[in-house]
C-alpha cells in the first residue's frame, strides 16, 4: 500500500516521508496543494529537491509528486505553462523519480491536463512516466461516460502510463469502471492502476458531511459510522485486488502503531518490517493533514474494523461538486 504524505514544510515532509518508507510503505504521494508563493517549501521542484537531500536514490524512484495546473499555471500563456511542466519532469527525472501524477485541478481552465498532455514534446526518456486521475463515481451515467472519453483522449496522447482513481464509495459503479479499465489495458498492457481510501474515523466522517470534498462521492451510508465506512472500505480494496490496482492511503500517518492499527482496520497485514525502535520513531515531526478542518485524531485509537456483516452498501452516492482532471 502507497501512502500520501501530509506536510506543511520541508521538516515535516522528510519526517513523515521517512517514517512511511520505514514502516513499508510501497511509496509516496507528495500532493501539489499551492502556488509556488503560498508555500515555496512545498513546491512540487522544492519538495522533490529535500527528500532528494534526506532519502536514498532508492527510496526517491518511490517518490510520485503530484503537479496540478491549477497551481502551476500562467492562464495568459499556455506555452509558458508547458515549458514549467516539462522542467519539473526532466528535474523529477534527476532526481531519480520515476512517475508524477499531473492533474488539472478543482475549477475550469483552458490548458487543462489533457491539453498539456497533447502539447508535451519532451521525450519519454527525458522524463518520468505520467499519470492521470480518473473517478469512477459520478453518479450521473452521462457524467461517467465524458470521463470515460476523457481518459481515452488522455491515453490516445500516448504520454500516459498510470492511471490514479479518485475515492468513492459506490462499489457497483467501481466495478464496472474496473471492468472498463481491463479493457484499456488490452489495448495498453503496461498501464498501471492505482487506487485511493480513506482510514474512516468519526471525525473524518462528521467533517465530510460538514464540507464534501470536491468531486469525492460518499453515500450518506458510508458517512454514517466508521463501522459502515471501514467495511464498504474494505470492498473496495477488494475490488482493487482482483483487478491489480495498488492501493494508496489518503489518511495522515504518524507513527508505526498508526500505521499497523491502519492495516488492521482495513483488513491488511499488520506486519512492518523492525528496522525503525520506538526511540527512533519520527512521528512527532509529521504533522496533520493539510486540508483545512481535516486534521484526523491518531489510527491507533480509531475504532478498529467489525467482522459482522453491514447494510447494503451500494447506495445513492452524496452530492459533490466534481474537480477538472
């Protein structure tokens, strides 16, 4: 399982970013949340710059940063918009890392990922691989099928090598958009798919029904109880196992007993390898997560995953407002 890293400056980056590699996770997520000018440290260039300094070459190819155009954007010039794009992937590449998740960004803009996908000239070799994000969840069918056709523009350019779904909580509806993503990969065997959860806590559950995330699809079922939530959780990495999707954590992590009450609620193996002692546990530098109103209270304490069967869990999915991909 992958893990996003939640940071709001370069201590707190390589903190939690060591303690994840230290307690096995695959790799890490470094979101793009700001400009440039809101938080110079986490820059998508400035960010890969102090892990380089902190991790090993290793370590660094498990790296994946996240480059959205809503904050890496000059709306009056697409070309310049372009030439920072490929500059921050043959940096990326320097830096040993080995695949960037471009998005477009909540809102609307005319040089969105795909178009920037068709723009790229820089070689393959010059760069990490690319990937995309795709969300399966709109419960509108009209509203799936445009992004179904979104993501076959996105792959047509031929500068697509993953594919990251947003969270949701409609199992249905991610199977079938399983089934069609096994289709694509008839036509492109080498795609590689990724996945997103949540660790359901009371707090994450009360403060998604205060303020849904953008374009994040939670039936009222799944926001009724971490009980309900764990399990229909529990699903969906079902769903991403018999399909080969890897999945990624979208909850902060802050200290190995976090990390193995995660794997417990979510009905993975707790085991984590034992280079890393208590005296070393680097924790108290992680900090929470940096979506506002969002800071969850530790997993070890979060009830943890029932064993009894729940209600039907493919329900009407909760509005939200859908983000530009």
């Amino acid at each position: 399982m992958r893990a996003e890293v939640f940071a709001k400056d370069t201590q707190s980056l390589v903190a939690a970013s060591r303690l994840l590699l230290s307690v096995g996770a695959r790799g890490i997520n470094v979101p793009n949340k700001a400009t440039v000018a809101q938080n110079p440290e986490l820059a998508p260039a400035a960010a890969l710059h102090s892990l380089a300094a902190a991790l090993a070459k290793t370590e660094m190819e498990g790296i994946c940063p996240h480059y959205s155009l809503k904050f890496n954007n000059d709306a009056r010039d697409p070309a310049s918009t372009l030439r920072r794009f490929e500059a921050f992937c043959e940096e990326a590449a320097s830096l040993h890392v080995r695949e960037i998740l471009l998005v477009s960004g909540s809102g609307s803009r005319s040089f969105d990922s795909l178009a920037c996908l068709k723009a790229l000239t820089l070689p393959a070799e010059r760069r990490p691989a690319i990937g995309v994000a795709f969300n399966p969840f709109f419960p509108d069918r009209a509203a799936r099928m445009r992004e179904r056709a979104r993501l076959r523009q996105k792959l047509n350019t031929g500068a697509v090598s993953a594919i990251w779904l947003q969270i949701g909580s409609d199992v249905l509806l991610l199977r079938e958009a399983l089934a069609f993503l096994a289709e694509l990969r008839g036509v492109h065997p080498a795609l590689r798919l990724y996945g997103s959860v949540f660790l359901p806590s009371r707090k994450l559950l009360a403060q998604l029904k205060f303020r849904p995330w953008n374009g994040v699809f939670l039936s009222a079922e799944y926001l009724s109880s971490v009980e309900v939530a764990s399990t229909i959780t529990c699903r969906v990495l079902d769903a991403y196992a018999t399909h080969g999707v890897e999945p990624l954590l979208e909850s902060a992590v802050r200290s190995r007993a976090e990390w193995r009450a995660a794997r417990e609620q979510l009905g993975l193996s707790p085991d984590i390898p034992a280079a890393l002692s208590t005296a070393e546990d680097p924790a108290a530098d992680a900090t929470e997560a940096t979506e506002p109103g969002l800071s969850e209270p530790p997993l070890s304490k979060r009830p943890r995953r029932q064993s009894n069967p729940v209600a039907p869990v493919d329900a009407e999915p909760a509005a939200a407002v859908s983000p530009a991909t």
